[in-house]
C-alpha cells in the first residue's frame, strides 16, 4: 500500500496562506490595525473572489490580485 503524505515540489500555496498574507500586507500598510480584522478581510475578499469566479477560483487569479 502506498501512502502520500507529501506534497508535489510545485504545488500551489493555500488559500489560508493568500489570506495571512494580504492581513500582513494590509497591516503593513497600515490599512488596518487589528490583524483579526484584516484576516477576516482578507477571507471576505477571497471568498467574494471564489464567488465572481463561479467557484472555480485560480490561486494565480488570487495572486495577480495581491500582487497587483
């Protein structure tokens, strides 16, 4: 029996990974001062996306948006 327990080399970040990120990011900047609030921020953002998309978000789509 084979178990895989690891990840492939190129997989993509998780979404709890974009929204820890744009919390930070969003703190850094000053946009917020309550990281909790800029997590859930962040989740409403990212869920909205998934929405727009019709639930069939892309990571990239996510990134462009964080990156942009």
């Amino acid at each position: 029996m084979e178990i895989q327990l690891q990840l492939n080399l190129d997989h993509e970040p998780s979404l709890d990974h974009w929204a820890t990120a744009l919390a930070d990011d969003d703190i850094a900047t000053g946009y917020y001062t309550n990281w909790d609030s800029a997590y859930e921020s962040a989740w409403n953002f990212i869920e909205e996306e998934i929405r727009w998309l019709d639930g069939g978000y892309t990571l990239s789509h996510i990134r462009e948006c964080y990156n942009g």
